[in-house]
C-alpha cells in the first residue's frame, strides 16, 4: 500500500491537512483516474478517510498512526 511514490506523495499532502480532488491533483500532478485508483487504495486500507461535500470529496488522514508511519518511510528511504 505504501509501496508507491504517489501514494507517500498524496499522505504527506494530507499530513498538512484536509484536501479534495482537485487540490491533491495539482499538487501531485497526476491524471484523474491515476488520483482516484490511489485514493481508493489508501482508502480501502483505512490511511485516510472522506466526506462529500456537494460535488467535491474531501480526503483526510484517517489516524495519527499514519504520520507516524509516513515519517518512518520517509527517513528510512532518505
């Protein structure tokens, strides 16, 4: 689940706070379909959460747990 660049990328986004789509996407600078897959993936594992609000979703870290493990990767990666 942490395996991919993109997915550690979209985490340290959200460690600073709540984003929607369109926010990580311009951030990141991926395609849509590729932002959603990697969504669903950390979401289904229960890294981040969501809420809708109108059209848009919001993305969020699920638990404080998950910086604590982004920060580990990242250090041990460096």
């Amino acid at each position: 689940m942490l395996s991919t660049p993109i997915r550690l990328r979209i985490i340290c986004a959200l460690c600073v706070g709540e984003k929607n789509v369109s926010h990580l996407m311009d951030e990141i600078a991926v395609s849509q379909p590729s932002m959603s897959r990697h969504l669903n993936v950390l979401y289904r594992a229960g890294v981040v959460a969501k809420r809708r609000s109108g059209a848009q979703v919001f993305y969020r870290i699920a638990e404080d747990s998950v910086v604590l493990i982004r920060t580990a990767v990242c250090s041990q990666a460096q």
